[in-house]
C-alpha cells in the first residue's frame, strides 16, 4: 500500500475523485493504491507529477511529501496482503454464477478474436476432462453400454461441469452413432418439487416420456396400469432389437419424493433377467441430501443408486485454464502471471453458511473460474499488465 492511499484518506477524498481528475479507471487507481502497480500508460513518472497536480487542484495544498508520498508504507511492505474478506457462502452464487463478459476494450487490448470463457465448448475437444470428471463420465457412459443397467446421481453444485457431462454425453451417442436410446421428460421445464411452488414431475409424465421417445406415434394409453404396461413392452421390444435406454432427469434436485420412489420401479422393469432400462439423476448437492441412507422414505432407491459428486478443480486448476486458452489459439502464459493461480484458488474459497457452520467450501468450478478470469482480463487491460495476484485480488475487492 503507497503512503499516497494514506494521504487521499487523510484529506476525504475518494478515489474515485481522484481517478476521474486523472481521467483513469478506478481498478486502475485501486491497483496503484493498493500494490503498487503502475499501467504502462502515461508513464510512471508523468502520471506521478499528473497525481501531483490533481491534489493540488482537489485541496489547494502544494506541501505534499513527494519522497515519502509514492513509496509503499513500510509495516505493509513487511507484512502479506491481508486475507481478502469472505462472504458466507449464500452470497457466493449471485456474486460468482452471473454471466460475465469481455468488454470490446479487452479484446482489443489482448487481441482476442474468440472469447476462451463464454460459449467455448462448440464440439468433444472443447471439453475438459479432469482425471475426477473423466472417471464420471465413464460411469455414466457405461450406464450406457454396459449389459448391466445402473442407477447414478450425479451431484454438484452451479457450474461445476453438470450439463457439460450430459452434453458430451448426447454428442458422443449422436457422433459415434450408437443405438441407444435417452429418455428426457421434458416436463423438467419448471419443475418443482412440491405443487405449492409449481409443477412437479410425475411418474406418468415419465412413463409418456419413454413411449414418446423409444415408441414415437404410438397411442399412449389412458388409464394407468395399461400405461405401465405399455412402457415395459416398449422398452422389451427395442431391447430386444438391439437398443439400449436410459432415463436421464436433469435437475433431479426437484424431483418429488413420490416420483423419487417410482424411480425404483422403472429400474426393475425386466426382460427375464434383463433389466431394461438404466437410470441417471443430474442434481445440485440438494440431491445428495434427498437420497440420504438415512431418509427412511427413499432407502429403497437410496440402496440401488450410486451417488457421485462432482468436486472443486483445486487440483485442475492449470490444466484447466491452459486448456481453455489452448482451445481459443492462445498461450495462457500470454495472460497469466505463475502467481495468478494460488490467488485463484483464494478468491474462489469461501465461508460456509448456516447457523453453527465452520470452514470454507471451495467455489473452484468451471462457471465461476470462467466469470473470474473475464473479470480479471477486463480489469488487467484497464491497467496494461497480465493477470497476476495483485488483479485477481482486484477483481475480488470489487465482487
């Protein structure tokens, strides 16, 4: 911290005052404040004597120390930056899952004809797969194609890989042409998970649903036990043709109880000893707590379905980042200072919420790792530099 943020506080004014006298962007000041750190334009000496002239023009006094005024107050220089302030974690997804964009500035300045964070994955390649990921998408391929049906969840929270892993999952069954058949309600649109707050999905709706898609344009029966019984023949008769299915419910989160339980019956649907179809719920960590072993309601399904999480990329990081700027043509060397990443993983980490709740949860997930680094490429071309600790600290300052 320069003596100079000490003096604008001494004297009442705002940095912000001071940055529109300077014609700067308040990151820009704030950077130079805080750690030091000059843009490469004006030069460092013509914008001191410019910073000069703008005290003297906000308070008349022309006594200002210029030997002690721009250096770093000496106990800071000695000390780390203090810890950036934590939010709880209810405050983290408005902050972090909100859509961030780079502005036209910054792709000028870096010269990015393609955006590395924002509609990026356009085909397989564009995918990342950490060794975790990978291992899940295996096992819901394999729910896929293996003679033996499974039951899956797969959990995690906003923005952690979710609906990228059954995206490459419907690509990989369209481009390698495999003769499967995927189930998606699509009464999922809204759904909640009780009629008081909106519309649930119904066992019905997701027996209408496996007619509709392994049977399209055959009559769906009215009443239900001719429904069930409709499902369980369509489903023996393209099995018997060759075909695979698979029941997949996005935001599995929301599904009621009820519909949880008649999961379980749709599971056990058999061809002799054959089980027909398998099952893969998509959740947040909500329906990790639903499926709980000790929720005497939905133990049943509980026994029958493997649970997996989708965990933070804390020992992805890199790898992630330099796979998403390799995918753009660029270097993530270009962009990145090596201590960009720790900071990184600092600003992504947050206090747990609720009453009684300790420790931090890490919020290092694609989405919010995505929405970081664009800030932080926005805030570093308003200043000239690459991103490193002092920029992401910015960006974080600023949430």
């Amino acid at each position: 911290m320069l003596k100079l943020k000490l003096e604008l506080k001494r004297l009442e004014i705002p940095q912000d005052a001071l940055a529109q006298r300077l014609d700067l962007s308040g990151a820009t000041i704030a950077q130079i404040l805080n750690h030091n750190l000059w843009p490469k334009q004006p030069h460092k000496k013509e914008l001191q004597e410019k910073i000069l002239h703008a005290l003297y023009a906000l308070t008349g006094l022309t006594d200002f120390d210029t030997q002690t005024l721009f250096k770093e107050v000496a106990s800071a220089a000695r000390q780390p930056h203090p810890p950036i302030e934590t939010p709880p974690e209810t405050e983290v997804k408005a902050m972090l899952l909100r859509r961030a964009q780079l502005n036209q500035e910054t792709r000028k300045a870096f010269k990015l004809f393609k955006d590395p964070f924002h509609n990026e994955i356009q085909e397989a390649a564009d995918v990342f797969m950490s060794a975790e990921l990978a291992y899940v998408f295996e096992s819901m391929w394999q729910a896929l194609q293996s003679r033996q049906t499974d039951f899956l969840a797969i959990v995690g929270e906003s923005g952690s890989g979710k609906t990228t892993l059954r995206d490459e999952l419907l690509d990989r069954i369209k481009r390698e042409q495999h003769k499967v058949h995927v189930i998606e309600p699509q009464s999922i649109a809204g759904m909640e998970s009780n009629d008081n707050t909106g519309k649930t999905l119904k066992a019905a709706s997701v027996a209408q649903a496996i007619v509709h898609t392994v049977a399209p344009g055959q009559p769906i029966r009215q009443s239900q036990e001719a429904l069930y019984r409709q499902v369980k023949a369509v489903l023996i008769e393209s099995a018997r043709s060759g075909f695979r299915h698979a029941l997949v419910i996005d935001e599995a989160h929301c599904l009621p109880t009820a519909t949880l339980k008649h999961l379980k019956r749709f599971y056990e649907f058999k061809d002799g000893h054959q089980n027909l179809m398998s099952i893969i719920l998509i959740g947040q960590p909500e329906l990790a707590k639903r499926l709980d072993e000790r929720n005497p309601e939905v133990r049943e399904v509980t026994q029958r379905c493997w649970l997996a999480h989708l965990e933070p990329l804390d020992t992805s990081l890199e790898g992630y980042v330099k796979h998403k700027f390799a995918r753009a043509g660029l270097n993530a060397a270009d962009f990145l200072e090596a201590d960009a990443y720790p900071a990184i993983r600092e600003a992504l980490l947050f206090r747990r919420a609720g009453k009684g709740a300790t420790g931090h949860i890490s919020y290092l997930y694609p989405l919010a790792i995505n929405n970081l680094l664009t800030e932080a490429l926005n805030y570093a071309a308003k200043i000239g530099m690459k991103i490193d600790v002092g920029v992401i600290k910015g960006v974080r300052e600023e949430l």
